[in-house]
C-alpha cells in the first residue's frame, strides 16, 4: 500500500536499523521473523485501518448516479483525483494541482445538475432557483464531498430539512473553490500523517511524547515563519493612513503567551472568589476516554508503552477521543439542567503521552449539589464500556478541594499547555521530559489536531469582558447606566471576580447578563458571497432603549513595511530564502463558544471575510487569522504601559545546534553561500536544505550531512558499473588466457 512508502521514509529508520541488526546478530531466518511477526501482523494492521478511515471514498473522476428528479442520470467530469489517496505523500505544488482539479470537477458537476434542471423545466432557467431542485443537487454534492472527508457548508441544516437558496450558493461556492479546497486537503494531510506515525508507535513516552517529532518541528517552522511575517508588515487605519508596527500590537494581545497566561490565571483566581463568597466548594475532575480509544497502553513497573490491540479495530485519532468526550460532557450538561443543579468552572484538555486528549475540569457547586453532581459525571463518563478493566480506576476521577487551592490546582495544567510558561525546572509526571519541553508538544498536538484548549462553563461572556477593556478609563454610566459601569469598571481593572457578580453571578443565562456583545452585518460579503456579522461594541439588556455603545469605530488593514523599515531577512534579495512552505494549522487554544456547537465551528472558514483575498492567501496560514485580529484590538485600546522589555515566544536551537554552527558557516562558505542568522535557524527547525555543483548540504536528526544529489549519484554509479564492467572484461580475458596456455601444454 502506498502510504507505507511514506512511512518507511519518514520514519521508518527505527525498523530498517533493528532489522538489520538482526540479520548481522541472528541471521536471516530471525530478520524474516522480525518482519512478518511484528511488521506485518502487528504494525501493518494498523496503518491499513488509518489508511482506510483517511482514504477517499469517491470514485477516482467524481463519478456520481442521481436520482434528483423523474429519471437516473449519471454524471461525470473528467479530472483524475486519484491523488488523494497519495496525500501523505504529497508537497505543496501537487497538493495545489489535486484542489484545482477537485474544484474543477465540482463545477463540472454543478453544471450539469443545472442543465438537466432546466432541461426537465422546459427551458424555464429559474427552475434551478427553487429549493424543491437546489436540495437534491446540494445532497449529491455533499456525498462526494464527504467522500473527500469535507463536510460542505450548512450541511446540518440540510439534514434537518431547512436549507435555504443562500446556503446552497454559500455551500457550492467553498466547493468550486480552489483555495477552500487547497486548505481543507492540507489540514487532512496534516492529519492523515500524523495518524499514520501514531500506528507506526512514532507517538508515546518510548518514542516522541504526545506529538510527533515532525508535527513538532511543523508547528515550530510555522511559528517562526508567521514570526517574519509579522515583522514585515504594519497594520494601518484606512482612513487616516496612520501605522503601526503589526509584531509590537500582536504581542500587546493575548496571542502573547505571557499575557495569555496572566488573564486566564487571573480568571480563575476571580472564579476562586466568586465560590468562596457564595459558599460553594470546588471539585477537581479527571475524565478520560475508554481504553478503545488509546493506541497504546502501559506494562511492567516502567510503564512502557505497547501495542492495545483493540485500536486497530477502529484506529482512533485524538480528535476522535474528543469528539467522545464533547459528547460525554453534553450528556453531563443535560442532566446537571434536568437536576437543576448550579455548576460553574473551567475544562482543560490535554493529551496522554501517545496523543489520546483526557480532560481536567474545575467545577465549583453548592456544598448540598455535590454529591449528586459527582454521581451524574461519575455515571455519564462511565457509560460506555464502564465494565472494562481499570474504568472504574482511570476513567473517572473526582478530587475535593481545599478553600483556597483551586489554582494551585490547575496552574500547571494551564502553563503546560501555554507554551510552558513559567515551568523551568519542573518535571512532567507522565513522561520525566521536563515540562517546557512536553509544552512544545502538547501545543504541537493542539495545533495539528486542532482541539481548543480552554473552556469556561455556566460563566458570563469573556467576549463581552474584552469589549469592556476596549474602553479603558471611560465611564459609560450616562450611556448604559450605573450597573453596566460596574461591568466596565471591573473588566478595566482585571477584576474577574467583580465582573462576574456585575454580569449577574455565575450560572446566570446569557439572555439575562447585563452587557452583551453587539454584533451588525458588514455591508462586505464574504469571498463565498455570506453576509458576515462583526463585532461592533457592547449594549446594556437591562436598558434596550440605551442603544448599541461602539468599541469599534476605526477600520484597519494589514499593509507591507516600507522597504527602509522591513527586517533584512524581509527584503527581497538578500540572503537565501528558506521559508517556502509550512504546515497550516497552529490556532489559538483558548475557545470561548458554550454552545457546543463544534461541527459548525469546524466547517467554518478559516480566515475572516477581509483576509481572505488572493494577495494573501499564500501568506495567511491557518490561526494567523487570530494573531491579524488581536492586532487590530490591541491597536484600536490606548496604548498599554509596560515596564521592561517585552517578551516575545522565540524559538530558539539547542546547544547542540548551536555547537553546530560554525561547521555549517564552513561547508556553506566552501560553496559559496552566505546565509544570515535567520536562515540558519530555519535550516535547523524545518532541516531543510542547500544544492550546489552536484551536492546537497542538509542539517538531519542532529547532524550536519553533505551528500551528493541524485544526479551525480547516478553519474557516480554510472562510472562505477563501468569500472566494474571493465575490471569483469579483463578478468575474462585473463582466464581464457589461461585456458589457451594449458591446451598448449
């Protein structure tokens, strides 16, 4: 099967070098006992059930029979998407061909749908507007898109029977788009490859905790290429061309780390308060998924990782298990509301050591309620295959706090998965590997699976917390009154616990808060041709003749520095360019939607309406879109005193890396390359590499390697089969030499 091929490349070395050992050690017989025993039954299994559960599951021309109207009708378009199948394999050049092609076979499709509609209606073009003949066609197109693993836009509502015209064009759109497509089939391949090293055992303690070492050094090259991005761009007001710098602005947001870190701290201490004075009590729980799910599982007092074979019936991926547990923790949510029992707190999530999410909650309730919401979680997470062995141990886990200790609690779990902030010299349980470095990993896991990472629960809208310090030092009491000036006054300080109980107390429902988000339609439609809602300011439920107070009266856009101002690695010309591509897929990890609504989430598009356009989207990758926002909030607020320096999440190399420097310098001097210190980090990060007369110099694994490229391999191997062939010919003619001396003795 093909993606083995990309196995054996990527990660295959662990197998060939213990293969090989044995044939020398042991001999043959044993070598073949190796590959078949625990290659081919244990290992082999495994890759083919993820290659079935990632695989298209169209045919290979978009070949569809339909029955949308009186007659069966098939319909075809001829480009070959058998491709898909190959995506582990593929880079991004093939990948962009495969989506043109997708979306050229949908519109080829489409069309013909419509024809036959308005062949069937007499000629009548407005048949085709009707939603009675938009559906079925919607339906067909859906199928084959899924087959593809890309549910369409609005597909929920076709389910339930309320598709309307708008959200079929939306949905048609996003399908006849090549850079819809071009993004969705490099998420899937992201994936894909990622599931494959899981089943290859690439992800556990034994190997590379929580993620892969590609999906980590993936995340790490795409950080520091959004890095040099921002650096070479301003962020301008459209109306009186006024600048600033876009870094200084993104890192005066939450996208910091630091300041990531600080507000959700600060948070929680506040929820803390807000508990302690209602006299409710805190419980810390532990829920994880069933054992199905774990694609491996522990042995002996080391605790080593090995193959679960019940994975291979299913091949589970880490989004999987969250799916599980979503579903588990609305089942809870339902009969917390059936019981009428107040629950409020926030949920972690964050990966066992091969990659399987599990998730912390911190949960306050009255002392009464206590008991009986343990009972409903306990009974909830247990439901499915409560009966195995351990479940009873290691599924459910309910810790009671001490006053006072709900963010001890927790703080570890939030800095290990902010990029270890604040955790030098500290140790993960799990592992051993010290915490900073099991941070880079769990938020390489976060980003190539793409799971939020917070979520507070029953607790007033952090949306309208933000809008408030938008309004820093500003009474809005004349405007909205003395009860939303508490609002705004408690979120300008940073007093959570404040602005909680002015929001009306924790559990309150959103409909009852005191300040809400205002949102209104933008007069600009989206590049699918939706009408999209924007965040404009904040308004008072309590007093709805008070009217909408904006937060957001000034219009940005993201401009190129002038080329004085442009960082050198930034201006063309200069150096070697080693940032051609990267994986897209780093988000934001915090997620503020209660709803739980997580498959419109996913369908949703990736960058805003304004963002979206040609000239950018080969630059925008996937979660830039967070960092391009927070800039325009930061930039829109009064500027933000700071004392010091402000720190910045750099990626750094190891001194191992570093030692190796000087050597490279050397060899790339001898070639005649001169590269710049930004460069050489992202030879190191990507291990991408140099070609020059015939030779290829790259950083692998660790070590500086200079090897020959194919070509002159091939020039090489010629010469040598031509000595060899020679060093033959003249042995012949030596021995019949010698047959010819003895016929005359």
């Amino acid at each position: 099967m093909f993606v083995v091929l990309w196995i054996i490349k990527s990660w295959g070395y662990p197998y060939q070098k213990r293969y090989e050992k044995i044939l020398k050690e042991q001999g043959l017989l044993k070598a073949q006992d190796f590959l078949y025993f625990d290659f081919h039954k244990k290992l082999w299994p495994r890759l083919v059930a993820v290659t079935r559960r990632f695989e298209r599951d169209t045919p290979a021309t978009l070949v569809t029979t339909a029955h949308l109207y009186t007659e069966s009708r098939q319909f075809h378009c001829l480009p070959d998407i058998s491709q898909f199948n190959h995506l582990p394999d593929l880079h991004n050049k093939p990948l962009k061909k495969l989506s043109a092609q997708i979306a050229a076979g949908f519109f080829t499709l489409f069309e013909q749908y419509c024809d036959q509609c308005i062949a069937e209606a007499n000629g009548d073009k407005k048949a085709i507007y009707q939603m009675r003949n938009l559906s079925p066609i919607y339906g067909e197109l859906a199928k084959l898109s899924r087959g593809l693993h890309v549910t369409p836009a609005h597909y929920g509502r076709y389910l339930k029977g309320t598709l309307q015209q708008s959200d079929v064009i939306a949905a048609v759109s996003r399908l006849v788009n090549d850079d819809f497509w071009y993004r969705r089939l490099k998420a899937h391949r992201t994936r894909w490859r990622e599931a494959l090293l899981i089943a290859a055992m690439a992800v556990n303690k034994n190997r590379s905790p929580y993620a892969s070492r590609q999906a980590i050094q993936e995340v790490k090259s795409q950080r520091l290429a959004n890095m040099q991005y921002l650096e070479s761009m301003d962020i301008e007001d459209v109306a009186t061309g006024e600048r600033f710098d876009l870094v200084e602005k993104v890192m005066q947001s939450i996208s910091n780390p630091e300041i990531r870190h600080m507000e959700l701290m600060a948070q929680i201490a506040g929820i803390e308060r807000v508990a302690s004075a209602r006299g409710d009590i805190g419980m810390f729980i532990t829920i994880t998924t069933p054992s199905k799910y774990h694609p491996t599982r522990q042995m002996g007092a080391d605790k080593v990782a090995v193959l679960n074979s019940s994975w291979a019936n299913e091949a589970y991926t880490p989004k999987d298990g969250q799916r599980y547990l979503v579903k588990v923790w609305a089942k809870i949510r339902t009969a917390f509301k059936d019981a009428g029992l107040n629950v409020y707190g926030v949920r972690v999530v964050e990966p066992h050591h091969d990659g399987t999410p599990h998730w912390h909650l911190l949960l306050f309730t009255d002392k009464a309620s206590r008991a009986a919401a343990v009972e409903i979680m306990r009974k909830k997470a247990l439901q499915e295959d409560g009966d195995e062995r351990g479940a009873q141990k290691y599924r459910f886990e309910c810790r009671h706090m001490n006053k006072g200790g709900a963010v001890g609690y927790i703080a570890k779990y939030i800095a290990k998965n902010i990029d270890g902030y604040a955790l030098d010299g500290l140790t993960d349980d799990e592992t051993g590997m010290p915490l900073k470095d099991a941070a880079a990993a769990v938020t390489a896991w976060a980003s190539t699976w793409r799971i939020p990472q917070f979520q507070f629960y029953n607790l007033p809208s952090k949306g309208a917390y933000r809008e408030c310090r938008r309004l820093r030092s500003l009474c809005i009491a004349d405007q909205l009154g003395d009860v939303a000036e508490k609002v705004r006054a408690a979120a300008d300080q940073g007093d959570f616990e404040n602005y909680i109980l002015s929001q009306g107390g924790p559990c309150t429902p959103r409909d009852q808060q005191t300040i809400r988000v205002a949102r209104e339609v933008s007069d600009k439609l989206n590049p699918y041709d939706e009408a999209v809602s924007n965040v404009v300011g904040i308004y008072a439920q309590l007093n709805p003749a008070a009217g909408v107070l904006k937060t957001r009266e000034r219009e940005y856009r993201i401009v190129k520095k002038h080329d004085s101002q442009a960082p050198a690695s930034a201006v063309a010309g200069e150096g070697l360019d080693l940032l051609k591509s990267a994986i897209g897929a780093p988000r934001s990890p915090v997620n503020n939607c209660g709803s739980g609504d997580w498959q419109a989430w996913e369908d949703s598009p990736a960058l805003p309406a304004d963002l979206s356009g040609k000239a950018l989207s080969d630059v925008l990758q996937w979660g830039r879109a967070m960092e391009i926002n927070a800039a325009e909030n930061s930039v829109q607020r009064e500027e933000i005193s700071v004392s010091g320096p402000r720190v910045i999440s750099r990626i750094t190399l190891t001194p191992k890396e570093e030692a190796m420097l000087p050597e490279v310098r050397r060899l790339t001097g001898l070639m005649g390359f001169e590269i710049s210190n930004q460069s050489m980090e992202t030879m190191f990060i990507k291990g991408m590499s140099i070609s020059f007369g015939g030779q290829r110099l790259r950083v692998r694994d660790g070590t500086v390697q200079l090897m020959d490229l194919p070509e002159e391999q091939e020039r090489k191997q010629r010469e040598f089969e031509a000595r060899k062939q020679a060093h033959r010919e003249a042995l012949q003619a030596r021995i019949m030499n010698i047959g010819e001396m003895r016929k005359v003795q």
